[in-house]
C-alpha cells in the first residue's frame, strides 16, 4: 500500500516507512509512504453482518489533527485485527 500525504510522523505510527519524495499534480513535494499488506483471511466474516465500534464519529476532528475531519463515521470492527496488530478500521453507515 502507499500513501501520498505532506504529513510527517503520523503514517510511521502505523506502520507506514518513508519511501520518498515525488511531486503531486500540482508540482509540490509530497512524502511518499508504503506498508506491506499481509494477506488475512477474512472469509469468516465477509459477507456477514459483524459489529464495530465508533470512536471517531462524522464531522470530529483527528485527536492529532485538528484540521483533518472525519466526513463518515469512523472506528473499528469489534474482535478483528489488522495486519500490523491494531484493530481493523472501517468507515460506517448506520443501518436502522
């Protein structure tokens, strides 16, 4: 996975390493970064209905980053890991 952001130190918290410098589509500099993604298996719970928990909900800020807003619901699959130890994020949509 690589990401393109002009962030510095909040990727490496999650396991992202620097890469390198490029330029984006308007010609300024952005830090490159990139994360292996492991292959999991999720067949136990795609295509089910699990639960989540929301800890950043639509329209907060990031606790680090005030300035970046969450437009969607944001949290995390209860009882699922990622593939750097964390919990498994996910974006929600409330279903009534």
């Amino acid at each position: 996975m690589y990401i393109s952001t002009d962030h510095t130190g909040l990727y490496e918290e999650y396991g992202c390493t620097f890469w390198k410098t490029m330029q984006d589509a308007e010609g300024n500099d952005c830090r490159i970064y990139r994360m292996k993604i492991e292959n999991r298996d999720y067949s136990a719970i795609l295509g089910r209905q699990v639960s989540g928990t929301i800890d950043r909900p639509m329209g907060s800020a990031h606790p680090r980053h005030p300035d970046m807003i969450f437009p969607i619901n944001y949290g995390y699959v209860d009882g699922v890991f990622a593939g750097d130890g964390a919990d498994q994020n996910v974006s929600m949509c409330l279903a009534h």
